[in-house]
C-alpha cells in the first residue's frame, strides 16, 4: 500500500463555520508525516477524520484501505489525544493491562510498550505520581498496544522540554522503522525536521504536502519557523 490515508474533498462545518471546503491529502504509508501548523488551524479536525470520530459533510477518508471508522479498523488505527489517556490512580502496568484487555491486545504487549516507551523503572509506580513527560509516555504505550499500522499523535510533545521531546522522536522514529505509519501534529515548527513528510496548515487549507529538505529549499531558508512565514507571506501575495 503506497498511502496509509487518502482524504479526498473533505467538507467539515461546525455551525455556520467551514473548518474545511474540499480539503485533498494523502499520508505515505510506513513513514512519520508531521501535522504543523497554528492552533486554529483544522490538525484536530482532520486527525479525528481519520479516526472516524468527526461529523463530516462531504468527501471521503479512506484509511488502510477503508472508510475511516469502520470496524476492521478498530485494532489496526491508534490515536493518542492531546490530553493524557491514563488513570491516575492506577500504576503503568495497571493501566496498560486495563487497555490491552479492552483493545484485546496480547497480554504480553504490556512489558513490551513499556520497555519500548522506556518505563521499566516506573512500571508500578501510580500514573498520578508520574511527571507530564513521563505520563505522556504511558499514553504513547497505550497507543502501541497490539502493534497498530497507523499511529495518530496530537501534539504528543506539547509542554515537553527540548530532551523530552528528542525522546520522544525517537521513539516515534523507532516505531516507523518498524513499520507503522505515523501521523503526528505540532505547532513547534522546529519538529517538521524530523518528520519524512511535512503536511503544513492554515485556517483549515493545505498550505505545503513537501518534505523537510523541500520546505527549507523551496523558501530559501534554514529555519522551519521562517519557511512557514515565507509560505504564508506567498500565499497571501497571490
């Protein structure tokens, strides 16, 4: 399978407002495509397309090969919130056996998503005790229960420290290494660097569908924050 996702004329309105009008993508299978761009700008709405959790309008998302949502799905498509998908007063392991019973994961994932997301040493420890950077690590766990083939991380490094943060790219790295097809949204520009493939948002339009290297070439610049400005600044002008 050459694209994990195809979006093709998303029509999402909420009220009276269009977040989007005919919106056309696709995410390359078996790679990590950064979803950038700033608050406001649709990466939640399209991430919960994906999922098959969004009221839509019009268009289709077929994901894997399938309408989004559909049941075959279920245990083949993860997604990890902004917000930490965890107890708080149960410990890691306690939590990863919770979730791997409901996704019907094999019992054996739990030990390997920590020992992958790096928890060993705090496996028993209640997540309510864990640091932010630590708890958002056990989200991640959750989301690689049963080896899903499309992971979705919305904004998995928002309030993160900068080491924090490289850890948990390389994790997110280690996963598309494997094989998995990784969908991961930030408004830190600076992370577009790490991704394979940029997809770059504004007010519910697609800015640029390029590459790292394509982005910082096509603008003339070697800053990922002046790149996107350059963008905006053409787009405007035409």
């Amino acid at each position: 399978m050459t694209d994990a996702v195809v979006v093709a004329g998303l029509r999402v309105s909420r009220g009276r407002t269009v977040v989007f009008d005919g919106l056309d993508l696709t995410i390359p299978a078996g790679s990590v495509t950064g979803l950038l761009g700033p608050s406001g700008s649709g990466k939640t709405t399209l991430m919960r397309a994906i999922v098959g959790v969004q009221k839509v309008t019009g268009g289709s998302v077929t994901v894997l090969g399938s309408p989004a949502g559909s049941t075959r799905l279920r245990r083949r498509v993860a997604y990890d919130t902004q917000s930490a998908s965890v107890y708080g007063d149960l410990t890691v392991r306690q939590n990863l056996r919770y979730f791997a019973r409901v996704l019907g994961a094999p019992r054996g994932d739990v030990d390997r998503v920590i020992d992958e997301v790096g928890l060993s040493d705090q496996a028993d420890r209640l997540a309510g005790t864990l640091s932010g950077g630590q708890e958002n690590r056990v989200s991640l766990a959750v989301a690689m229960l049963g080896a899903p083939e499309l992971i979705i991380l919305d904004e998995p490094t928002v309030g993160l420290d900068p080491v924090l943060r490289a850890e948990l790219w390389g994790i997110f790295r280690s996963l598309a290494d494997g094989g998995a097809t990784l969908l991961v949204s930030s408004h830190v520009m600076d992370e577009a660097l790490r991704c394979d493939r940029l997809l770059l948002m504004r007010a519910g339009r697609l800015v640029a569908d390029t590459t790292p290297h394509g982005l910082l070439e096509s603008t003339g610049t070697d800053d990922p924050d002046a790149a996107f400005l350059a963008l905006i600044q053409r787009e405007d002008a035409a």
